[in-house]
C-alpha cells in the first residue's frame, strides 16, 4: 500500500490482508516521510480492496493557512517600514540613498516535486518530465527492476546530465524527484506524464468435473472425484492475482444437522463445512524470475496449493502439467453416504493487475532555514533579503550610518540600515513562523524556534531603539548647550553694541568739556614763568 501527498511526501507499508487489524487501528496508520507533510500520520479505512487500486484524499490546516496570511501580511508591512522613502532617499538604504534596500522577504527558491505513483511498473511504461518545454523520458525495459524508485533515479540522472546544464538542483529518493532552483529569482516550469503499457487480459475457465466420485469394489468402480480447469492469457501482468476456493459441505448446513435428519439411518460421521482458499499474486521478483506466462503462474499455484493449512482433502497435479489444473478428491464415494456424490466444489478467479501508474506535479510551499543558529551577515555582506544579495554579496554602502561632529572633538554616529541584525533576526522569526504553517507535519519543530528567534529579535530591537534614543537625547543635550552659549554669545554682543546714543553724546560731551579745561589750564601753564611770577 503506497500513499502519497501530492507535495513529496510518501509512504509505503504492507497490509496483511487475511489478518484482522488492530482494534485501535494501527494497522491503517501510515506516516508521512517527506515534503511539507513529513511526520504527518494519516489513518485510513478501506472498504474493499480488489488487486492494484487508488484513491485521493484531501487534507486541511484552517488554523495553519490563517496563521500564514498573517505572517505574510506582517512580512509585507516590514518590507514597507524598510523601504521607507524620505524625499529621493531610502531612510535605511546606508550610503546608497536612491538605492531600494530590501526585495521580497518571502521569496524562496522554487522547489517542485515530481512523484510517481504506484508501486511498481510495467515493460514499456513510458515516463516523461519536462522542464521549461525540455523533455527527459525513460520507457521501462524487461530487464529493469520494475520499481518507481528506479525510474525515478533514472530520470533523475537524465536531468542531472542536460547539456547544457539546467540552472536546477536535482535529485532523487522514494519515487520522488526533487527539483530546487538555485537562484532563489529563477522560476521554471514542470510538467510531467506516464504512458502505461498495455495490459494482458487473463481469466481463468469455469471449473469441470471431469470425473465423477464412484462407490468403492466391489459396490463400484472406485473412482474418485476429479476437478478441471484452466488460466488462460497469452501472458501475465505483474500483480495480477489468481484464486482457488476448495469447499467440502454444505455453507447452508455447516454442521450436516439438516442432512442427519433428512438421511436418520446414515451415521453422523461427516465432515464439518470446511473452505480452504490459495490465492497467487505475480510479484515484481517473481516476473523477473520467469513467470511472465499462465502454465509458470500454474505452477506458482500448485506450489501455494501444497502449503494449505489445515490440508484439504484433496491433491493437486504435480508442477509441470502446463496452464489446465486438476484437483483429486482424496477419497472415493462414501458408501455410509451414498447419496453424497459431490467429495468437494470448486470455485476460481483471476483479477487482473492491470497498473495504471499516473504522475504528479506540485510545488512546495516555503523551506525551512537551517535550525541552527542562523549565519548573521556583518558588513560588508548583504543579508539574504537585500534587493542587492543576488547581484552584489557584498557592499559596504549598505552598512553606512550618517555622522555628524557635534562638538569639538566629538562625532555621533546615528540612524538604522536595513541589514542591522535585529532585523536580520525579526525576518528571520517570521519566515520561520510563515514555514512551520507551511509544513504542518513540523510545526511544533518550527514555530518553537520561530519564537525564539522573535523573543531574541524583540530585545534586539529593543537595543535599536535604545541606541536611537541615546543619540537623540546627546544630540537634544548639545543642541541646549549649543543654544546657550549662543545666547551668552549674543548678550555680551548686544552689551557692546547696543548702547543709548544720548547717553554716550552727554557723556562725551562731559569728557570733551574736561579735556578742553585740562588743555586750557596746560596753555595757561606755558605762560608763566619766574619773573611773571614776581611780578
């Protein structure tokens, strides 16, 4: 029994028809490996299973899908805030100004899956990928192993060898090729089919008595009961299934009681009602093997015949007798039961194992980053998000902050780019969360580090606006000192020039008067002398 998803996830167990499953179900649970659904357990039920057959089912994460419309809106309202415009420059662009610094934070590199469903393949099974219109096809040959692992590992290598090379990731595991772009901008296109071979339509005759059961000597002629019939077909399929049903009494009257009281004088000796059932089904090994024809499937159910348990009363031909088969009663007719012509029925059929392999496209949903610690970028790398990361790894533009002297002998250094680590950090919490809504067979694993990472993010964070408030704080704290100073400046300016004119006229004049008194006493002095001064 394979089951698939549809995205890559698959899973192959075997199921023991003949057995009751466990009364708690185990025995239906299948467990996802691979693809956003791996570690999902899916528990099915199954009515009726005839030969090789499928079915679809449809799963569903409301609460996941809601949580990832909400991571997706979140990540589109930081890829706004960052590339933030303020005039004809990018706020947290660093040193490139017109330079738009983040590109899309939820893009991924595309990752498709191609799965092959089915178990097993035929001869001449023809399987077909295509990549951006470049088909790679395989068509199944007898000596193949007759497993869609194998075609898919061959197509895989097929793929792996393009010339020239495709721009893609390939590989192969489980039936399921994996195609993963290495440019996280390249897109591609996938398209796959499966033309299955054309199967045998085999059947089986309707069983004869060939022979009736007769009275053993003297009564009779002693002949036991012999059974006929024949597989037809001018070849088999793999997983085509035959069947023998050997029944001895009455399924109406399981105990014989009816007949004993028909039939009072017969002793109750007879045998209870009894089936036994073998049942062939051609296998992958078998096929390969040499049982590609009706008589070697006779065989292989002459030989099953041989292993019944409890044993029939009754023997097979031996090997070797070709496609027609004989059944033989063990005994004559029963001269205590001679009314009982009929020692044993039989019944057969053939189902045929016709498979019908299809194929499947999907792409998956977002991957998940490493789980371990994520590798931060420091300048001058670009984090994988920047609208520069595929063209140019590395810029030193990017992590430049404006500086200003805002003192003798003092620079601050302030702003935020895009690539700082606490935002490195906060798209890396949220892409994490926006994976595990997308993997829900790993949620836990992946929202669990999610929330680490916002936890970290949001002190981180914190830091940024603790930095940015510490520069506005010093710059606010010289800005007053700065305008103090200024208005010292001014006053003790405004203190010499601007002075009352009237003031500084009678002041002046006052001096000027002085000063002519001074000039007139000095004048007076050069006149004198000592005889002036007698006389």
């Amino acid at each position: 029994m394979t089951v698939t998803d549809g995205l890559g996830g698959k899973t192959t167990r075997t199921i023991n028809l003949k057995t009751v499953p466990p009364s708690d179900g185990g025995g239906y649970n299948f467990k996802i490996e691979g693809g956003p659904g791996g570690g999902a357990v899916l528990n099915l039920s199954f009515d009726q299973l005839t030969a090789a057959s499928s079915s679809t089912f449809n799963v569903s994460w409301p609460q996941a899908n809601d949580m990832r419309d909400r991571v997706e809106g979140a990540l589109r309202d930081i890829q706004q805030l960052l590339n933030e415009q303020f005039g004809d420059r990018y706020l947290f662009a660093g040193s490139r100004y017109g330079t738009e610094p983040v590109g899309d934070l939820l893009a991924q590199p595309q990752s498709t899956r191609v799965t092959l469903n089915g178990s097993m393949v035929n001869n001449d099974d023809y399987f077909e990928v295509s990549i951006d219109g470049k088909p790679f096809g395989y068509q199944v040959q007898p000596g193949d192993p007759k497993t869609v692992t194998f075609v898919a590992s061959t197509l895989n290598s097929l793929i792996q060898s393009a010339n020239p090379k495709l721009p893609i990731i390939a590989s192969a595991a489980n039936g399921v090729i994996s195609l993963i772009s290495e440019d996280q901008s390249r897109k591609f296109d996938v398209t796959a089919r499966v033309q299955n071979s054309m199967s045998i339509d085999n059947s089986m005759t309707a069983p004869t008595t060939t022979q009736a059961a007769t009275l053993p000597a003297p009564a009779g002629t002693g002949l036991k009961q012999i059974d006929s019939f024949a597989l037809t077909g001018d070849g088999v399929d793999i997983g085509d299934t035959y069947e023998i049903n050997v029944v001895v009494g009455d399924p109406d009257d399981p105990f014989n009681r009816k007949y004993y009281s028909e039939h009072p004088d017969e002793p109750e000796d007879l045998p209870p009602y009894q089936q036994y059932t073998v049942r062939y089904t051609v296998t992958e090994k078998d096929y390969n093997n040499g049982v590609t024809d009706v008589s070697k499937v006779a065989d292989m159910l002459r030989a099953e015949f041989s292993k019944t348990s409890p044993v029939p009363p009754v023997t097979i031909d031996p090997a070797g007798n070709g496609s027609t088969i004989q059944l033989t009663s063990n005994s004559t007719m029963d001269p205590n039961h001679p009314s009982r012509v009929q020692q044993f029925s039989t019944s057969v059929r053939a189902v045929n194992g016709q498979i019908d392999n299809t194929i499947s496209v999907a792409t998956l949903p977002s991957q998940a980053d490493a789980l371990t610690d994520l590798p931060y970028v420091d300048p001058p790398d670009l984090p994988f998000y920047d609208s520069e990361y595929m063209s140019n790894r590395k810029n030193s533009k990017a992590w430049d902050k404006a500086a200003v002297t805002i003192d003798d002998g003092q620079t601050l250094t302030y702003g935020v780019t895009s690539d700082d680590r606490a935002f490195q950090k906060l798209v890396a919490a949220f892409r994490m969360a926006h994976v595990a809504a997308s993997n829900p067979g790993k949620y836990e694993e992946y929202i669990t580090k999610s929330r680490e990472l916002m936890a970290q993010a949001k002190d981180e964070v914190r830091s940024v606006h603790s930095k940015v408030a510490s520069d506005l704080a010093t710059l606010e704290e010289k800005k007053t000192a700065h305008t103090t100073a200024s208005a010292t400046v001014v006053e003790r300016i405004a203190g010499i020039e601007g002075i009352d004119e009237t003031e500084v006229a009678a002041r002046l004049r006052t001096s000027m008067n002085a000063l002519e008194a001074a000039y007139t006493v000095a004048g007076q002095r050069q006149k004198l002398s000592l005889l002036n001064y007698i006389a």
